[in-house]
C-alpha cells in the first residue's frame, strides 16, 4: 500500500514539473518549492550526521590535549557564519565566510593544478609526425595530433589581446573561436543527452510504474 501511495506522489510532483513546459501555474510552484526545501534539509541533516557531529560533537570527547583545542576553531567559525542573522554582529559573519572561501580557493586551485592543468598540458605535448608499421593508423594518428596541439595554440592565440587581431594573428584567432564554438557545441550537445536521458527515465516511470501501460 505504501509503495502506491509513493508512486502516486512522484508521479504527481514529476507532471506538476513538466506542467512547466505549458506554462508557470502554482502545482510548478508548489512543486519547486518542496524540491527546494526537502534538498535543504537534506542537506542540513547530512552535514551535521556526517560531518558537524562526528567531527565536533564526538571529537570533543574522544580526543584529548591539542586535537580537542584545535577544535575550538571550526566551532567558532560556525558560530560565526551563524550571527549573520543577528544584525549587530553580522560582520563576523564575514571573517568565516573569507576563511571559507580562501581556504576553498587555495585547495581549488593546487586541485585543479595537479589534477586538471598539468595533465592537459602534458596530453598537449604530442608529436606531430607518427611512426607506425601500418600507413593508414600513421596517417590517422599524426592528423588527430595536429588537431590536438595547433587547436590548442590557435585556441590561446584568441585570448592574446596584447595587439590586434590582424593578418596571421587574426586569422589564428578566427580558427581559435571555431574550435570553441565546435567544444561548446558538444558540450552542449552532451548536456542535452543526458537531459533528455532524464526525461525517458521519467516518462518510462509514469507508463510503467504508474500507469502499468509498458
């Protein structure tokens, strides 16, 4: 009986979210509204069973000596961030959230660094002629290089606005817009994909689950 009373309801909530494609109405609304306050809370509850009171509550009474103090720190910059809502001391607010997004910008950046700009670097790095025992893989393989490291360059030449882009420069920068054209276009392509992968789900769930029609 439960299971149908569930289906029922996510097959409400799924039609009232596409009744968007119509046009706004309030079951969109209402819709919308429930996402975004059930996401909260389930954020708010997995932080703090996960991460606040595993951390903060328990370590408090398991570690001892410096361990314990050096708790103090996160403890009092979340009370920080939280005296947002008091007017009169929302400015400490501000001392935790630049904490935050420093700390968050110095990981993000050596993250990104070591795991995304130097492994693209080094995948740039090719040779541009292909020794191989069989012609048509040489050839295949030595034309995909050139695309590899040329659509690289002609690719920062675009973003190199220290002269005009003009004769050779221009016309690098011309190729350069292409291929990002080209990038974003399959980008977007695959964005699209995995939407409307979502939607047969969707639809997939409403015949057969719901309706029991496949």
């Amino acid at each position: 009986m439960s299971n149908i009373i569930w289906t029922w309801v996510a097959a409400f909530f799924t039609l009232a979210i596409l009744s968007f494609l119509y046009k706004d109405n309030p079951f969109y609304k209402f819709a919308e509204h429930v996402y975004v306050g059930s996401s909260a809370a389930f954020m708010v509850l997995y932080v703090w069973v996960f991460d606040a009171y595993p951390k903060l509550v328990i370590g408090f009474t398991e570690k001892v000596g410096a361990q314990r103090y050096l708790l103090i720190i996160p403890l009092i910059l979340s009370i920080f961030i939280l005296l947002r809502f008091i007017k009169p001391l929302s400015w400490l607010s501000r001392w935790a959230i630049a904490f935050t997004v420093g700390m968050a910008a110095g990981l993000g950046i050596t993250g990104l660094t070591q795991g995304f700009l130097v492994p693209q670097v080094q995948a740039s790095i090719l040779p541009l002629f292909v020794k191989g025992t069989t012609g048509g893989e040489t050839i295949l393989y030595t034309f995909n290089n050139w695309i590899i490291v040329f659509g690289t360059i002609f690719t920062i030449l675009y973003f190199y606005f220290s002269r005009e882009h003009k004769g050779i420069l221009g016309i690098s920068s011309k190729v350069g817009i292409t291929i990002l054209m080209i990038t974003f276009g399959a980008s977007f392509g695959y964005t699209i994909m995995a939407r409307i992968s979502l939607l047969i789900g969707r639809i997939y769930f409403l015949l057969h689950n719901w309706l029991k029609l496949v």
